[in-house]
C-alpha cells in the first residue's frame, strides 16, 4: 500500500470522498454511536472506516476517549470538507426532486386538438396545479432533443421506443351546421343529395389513422361515391370550421367535436364508427417515471371522460 506522501491528490480525494457523509454525520453528532445510528450502519462499521482512513492519511482524525470524540486539527478541515460536500449533494438533489415533482411541462400537440380541445380545458389544468407549455406541432416529437416532456399523438399506438399511455379510444362521425342538407333526412339521402359537399381531411385520408370518408362509410354500412363533390382541407379543424360555416358535411372525431356540438355549433348526420386509431400520451421512459408525467396524464385523463 502506497504511503500517504506518496499518493496523488486524486488518490487522497478518492479514498476520503466516499466517507464525506460519515465524516460529517460524526461532526455533527460528536459521537460515533449517534453517527451510527444517523447513517443506519453498526458503531463498529463507522469505526473501522475511520481507522482504515487514519491509517491510510498517515495522522488521527479523532482523539478518543472513553466518554467523547474530538477532532484534531486535520479531523476538522476534513469535517468541515465533508459537511460542505454532504450539504452540496443534498441541495442537488433537493433540485433534482424539484425537478420531477415541480415546473412547467412542455407538452407538444397537434393543431387541431390544441384549438378543439387542449386550449378550452387549460384553465382546468392550472386549477389542477399543473403548468403547461404547449407546443402546436403537427409533426411527429423528437424527444432526444429534450425540448418536450410529453405529447398526445393520435394513432394505432403504442410507439416504440416511447412510453405509451392510452388516453382515450376514438370514434369517427360525420357531422354538419344544424339544418344543413334539410335536416330530418338519412345520411344516405343527404350523400345522394348533388348540392351536398363532403368536407375531407387530407392528411387523414392518407396518413393510415382511419380518419377518412372511404373508413367511415365502409364501417357505417353506408354507399360511398369517391366520386362525390368534395372539399379538401390539410387540418381537421378547419374541416370542422368549415362545416360549421355551412360549407358541407364534415368528419369529426372524438375530443375534437364535443365542444362544438354542446355549444350547437355543430350537429351529427350520422352514427359513430370506433377507430382503430387512438389519442395517446407519449414521452421518454425518464419522464415517464416523474410525478410530474403522472400529474399530466391525471389531468389528461380527468379531461377526456
């Protein structure tokens, strides 16, 4: 074994750092029992450790006596050391919990469910305690960049890679301004109807979420001209705007019409279909672990019932 005058500073550093908290549970208590007892360990464990590291130093950190403990002169720059270190790890960590209990969560959605759903409900969120950036983003969330703790994608799920939580099962229905097409008709009268415009979502026509007129009317057991007038739109929401200007029949989805149709905006002309797609709370497996992620998808769930 080297002697003391013969180790590095490093060496030195790396045989006292690891007993930084006994140090200081010693010179705090001034007992090595108390000490003992504090870190949760035997007496005798806390004073074979401090005489391995007196040997290894090459001078005592305590004197000894039957009744009490005092540091010498090197025990108290070590001790002193220790507390500090001990103090300093302890605040990181305190930051550390702050960090995953506390703050804002930056949560990445889609457009048309920030407009339909997230923005009316995010009062509630802040009543829940909870702090929410959003990020309006139709593009699919690259977590590794660490710019966003979590984001609802709509989709078959679950994700790869991603922790996955199903936070609501969707339906598709198509829906219209009240009165539209002369109200009280089938749909399959109103689809046959040539002055009737069906309103598509171009992006959910082909991005595989079952989001189409093609899904709906072969699920709903209703005749589909592909041919039909139609207009195109690349957001769901416009599509659902647009129909509430009187501009043709539209397919809405779950999360994204309820508000609409409370509020008599919006009406359905036809029954629900269940989608294979899904809205679904994604983020990293560390986030996932935080109680901020299980705050969020409380809220989340809380909302979507």
């Amino acid at each position: 074994m080297k002697k003391p005058h013969e180790m590095s500073r490093a060496d030195l550093i790396g045989r006292v750092s690891p007993l930084a908290p006994v140090l200081a549970a010693i010179a705090r208590e001034n007992s090595f029992s108390k000490a003992a007892e504090k870190l949760g360990v035997h007496q005798s464990a806390i004073s074979h450790r401090i005489t391995q590291l007196e040997e290894t130093l090459g001078f005592a950190l305590f004197e000894r006596t039957t009744r009490q403990i005092t540091p010498t002169e090197y025990g108290r720059v070590l001790c002193a050391a220790a507390i500090e270190t001990v103090d300093i790890w302890d605040g990181a960590f305190d930051r550390l919990e702050k960090f995953r209990t506390e703050g804002t969560v930056r949560l990445s959605v889609a457009s048309a469910l920030a407009m339909k759903w997230v923005l009316p409900n995010l009062a509630s969120a802040q009543q829940a305690g909870l702090e929410i950036a959003l990020d309006v983003n139709d593009r699919p969330v690259d977590f590794s960049t660490g710019t966003i703790d979590a984001a609802i994608r709509f989709g078959a799920g679950p994700y790869p890679g991603l922790h996955s939580s199903l936070l609501k099962k969707a339906a598709i229905v198509p829906v219209a301004r009240p009165g539209y097409g002369g109200g009280g008709r089938g749909l399959e009268d109103v689809l046959g109807d040539p002055g009737v415009t069906l309103l598509k979502d171009a992006v959910g026509e082909r991005d595989g979420t079952d989001f189409s007129w093609g899904y709906y009317c072969a699920n709903a057991g209703v005749s589909f001209d592909a041919d039909f007038r139609s207009l195109a739109f690349d957001r769901a929401d416009l599509v659902l705007q647009a129909a509430i200007n009187g501009m043709g029949i539209g397919l809405g989805r779950t999360l994204l019409i309820e508000g609409d149709i409370a509020q008599g905006f919006l009406e359905a002309v036809g029954p629900a279909v269940a989608m294979k797609s899904a809205y679904w709370l994604v983020c990293s497996p560390e986030f996932a672990k935080t109680e901020r992620h299980a705050n969020l998808k409380a809220w989340l769930k809380s909302v979507s019932d």
